[in-house]
C-alpha cells in the first residue's frame, strides 16, 4: 500500500489505499469475484478469525477493490475505517440499527432527506426506536430532549434542501456530555468543504451517489469513523446484505481522484449563481451557505472551506409558477439527485420530500415555490442564461 501519511487532501484522494498490483498497475484493480480460495485451512482461519486482513468473501466486504476504496475513504475524511454500503440509506439504516436497540431513542435535528424522515417516523418505531425532531432554530432544546435512552444525535449540514448549517462542535459536544454519539450526514458539503470528525463528530454518513461518485453512474453509501463505533455496523451490513458491489467500488474509487478539483469547481460556480439569484426580482428567497445575507453565514465561513454546489430559491407564486420555471430549463435536466457534472433541478416538493405531510414541510418552511438546483461544471454564463430565460415569465 502506498504511504499516505500526512499528504494532502487531494494526495490523499489519489494515493490512499491503492496498491501496485502483481503486473504493475498504479492503482487497485477490479475484483469481480464473489468469492476467494486459499492454499489450506489454517490459511482461511488467518482471514476469518481476523488474524490476517485479506481476500474471503464479497459480501463480507473481504474483497480487495472494496478495501481498498474503503481505507481511502477513511483517509479523506480522517477516520481510522470506514465501510461502504449499496446506498446512502443502506448506510444510515446499518448506523441506525447498530447503534439502538427497542427502547432506545435518537435526536434529529434540522432538515433531511425524505428517505431519511420515513426511515426515523415510520420505520423504525415499527422496532421500538423513536426519534425527537427539533428543527434548526430549536437547538436549545437539545439537551432536555436527550434522554437516558438516547443513543444518537443526527443530522446533515448543509440541510437537504433549506441549506440550514448546523454548528458541528457545538452539538457535539452537548451530546458527548450526554453520553450519545454524534451522526453527520455530509453528502452535501463533502470531505472538501468539511471535515466533521475533526470537529468533534463521531461518524460521518455520505450518499456516495452523489458528489463522491459526481458522475451520475453510480449508487453508494458509506460511513465513516473509529474502528470501536464502526465494529458492530459491519455485522448489520453482512447479515442485511447491503454491501457495495465491487464494480462500483471500483468506480467510486476513481471517482475521488478528481473529488477535490470537481467540487472547488462547483463551489465557484454555485457561488455565482447564488449572487446572480439573489438579485433577480422574481426570486423570493436564496438559500446557500456562500451568500452574505443567509443566516448561517458566519457558521459556515468557521466551520466550512467551501460553501457547496446545492442551492434552493422560492420564485414568487405557487407550486405551478415553480414548475413553469423548472420545465423552461434547458440545460438543467429535471431530476432529483445531486453532485454530477451536470446540472439537475428538481422542486422538492414532487421529489425529495413529497411525501412530507404538507404541515411539516410548512413547518420546516419547504415551501411549494421552491426549487432546488444542484449546479454542474458547465460553464457559468451557460448556465445563468438558462436560468434568465426560464425566469422571464
């Protein structure tokens, strides 16, 4: 394995984990196998019984292009393991059932994914496991809704989709106190623009669907963090057989050896469309953490190096007006991911949370007018004339 060490981020994106392969090859190749052999029993004892790390099963994630990818994920988000799974809620759900058990409580706080509300409001009560939701501002309530029975506080920042940040090391360390582990979900900012187990997380969950993998041509997930916190979601990922398959491995892996230069690339660019947005008169509302006027600012400028390639706006009249703008794009495609090179728009009130009962999204101010874009690495200028002419109406 190559020596990472103390490299760079972007070292750390090229280098971490991969090795020369037996013919020469600069980096880890694809394992397609499903399984591996061994020369004798006590060799394949050596593996299982953890003695020796190496080649078993796939499943089991003892696949060499899966290790690999995982000691480089590792790496950049300064974990001492990490795990991939088949999608971002394959890995929240294993961190989920890992960590608590039928009585056991967890905190959210702020906005999430859909996938991620029904998963903690309707699935996982079915098991015993409820959840308290505190919205962004309600922070200093924190602390009196942890209970005896809390095991994790959870939550994303940048917020899918208001863009709300959430002071990291604040909540952190109000849980540690309270004797819970701190979840980040940080799909949206990235390892590039965030490092939140340095700022006191516990683990860190990515969606590798999307800005890791930032091509649109692959589904994943992963979580982050120590090897103690880490040891009992692995037996949930084997026994729910939610392991990455090797070929995607393989391409998430060349994926984060361009991470950083993509994402300064979309910080720059989703900087400017933000400023333009801002000042367009049919534009209600701009969320995005770079912009001077958004509440979480000064939160984002401590704790972030970049501000993200997601931004949300609110166009003035209803959901109809916003779908009138959204279906006059071009060169944005209407779909509900995030992190490619190209361009998306979605509202979320008919993708990402459109099962949101419509109290709560008013709640949580996911108004119908609003409309969230993921902005690509086309040219800025092509991008702001699309968006111009779809706003003319």
């Amino acid at each position: 394995m190559k020596k990472t060490g103390d490299l760079g981020l972007s070292s750390r994106c090229i280098h971490a984990g991969d090795t020369l392969d037996e013919r020469g090859g600069i980096f880890t190749p694809l394992y397609t196998h499903s399984t591996f052999a061994f020369p004798d029993t006590k060799s394949v004892l050596d593996v299982v019984q953890g003695r020796v790390q190496g080649s078993l099963y796939t499943r089991y994630g003892f696949n060499p292009t899966i290790q690999s990818l995982e000691t480089k994920l590792a790496a950049i988000e300064n974990g001492e393991a990490a795990w991939v799974f088949a999608s971002g809620m394959a890995a929240e759900s294993a961190t989920f059932l890992a960590h608590c058990k039928t009585g056991d409580h967890i905190v959210c706080i702020g906005d999430v994914y859909g996938g991620t509300y029904e998963l903690l409001a309707e699935n996982l009560p079915e098991l015993g496991i409820h959840t308290t939701f505190l919205l962004g501002s309600e922070l200093d309530r924190l602390e009196t809704s942890i209970t005896n029975n809390t095991r994790i506080v959870f939550f994303e920042t940048p917020t899918n989709p208001n863009m709300e940040v959430q002071d990291i090391a604040a909540i952190a360390a109000v849980a540690k106190q309270c004797g819970a582990i701190t979840v980040v979900d940080n799909t949206f900012a990235t390892p590039v623009n965030q490092q939140p187990l340095l700022l006191g997380a516990d683990l860190v969950v990515h969606s590798t669907t999307k800005y890791l993998g930032g091509h649109s041509d692959l589904t994943g997930g992963t979580v982050i963090g120590s090897s103690d916190l880490l040891a009992p979601i692995w037996n949930w990922r084997k026994n729910l057989g939610q392991m990455m398959a090797p070929e995607v491995a393989y391409l998430l892996a060349r994926s984060l050896r361009t991470l950083v230069v993509r994402v300064h690339a979309h910080n720059a660019a989703a900087q400017q469309l933000a400023e333009r947005l801002a000042s367009h008169p049919r534009i209600t509302k701009v969320n995005y953490p770079g912009f001077a006027n958004f509440a979480g600012h000064q939160l984002a400028k401590r704790q972030m190096n970049g501000f993200g390639g997601m931004i949300s706006f609110v166009v003035e009249g209803n959901a109809q007006d916003a779908a009138t703008v959204v279906d006059k794009l071009k060169l944005f495609s209407i779909a509900p991911s995030l992190g490619g090179v190209e361009s998306l728009v979605t509202q979320p009130i008919t993708t990402t949370h459109i099962n949101l009962a419509p109290e709560e999204r008013a709640k949580r101010g996911i108004v119908d007018s609003m409309i969230r874009i993921s902005v690509g690495l086309e040219d800025v200028e092509d991008l702001w004339a699309d968006l111009a002419q779809a706003l003319e109406t």
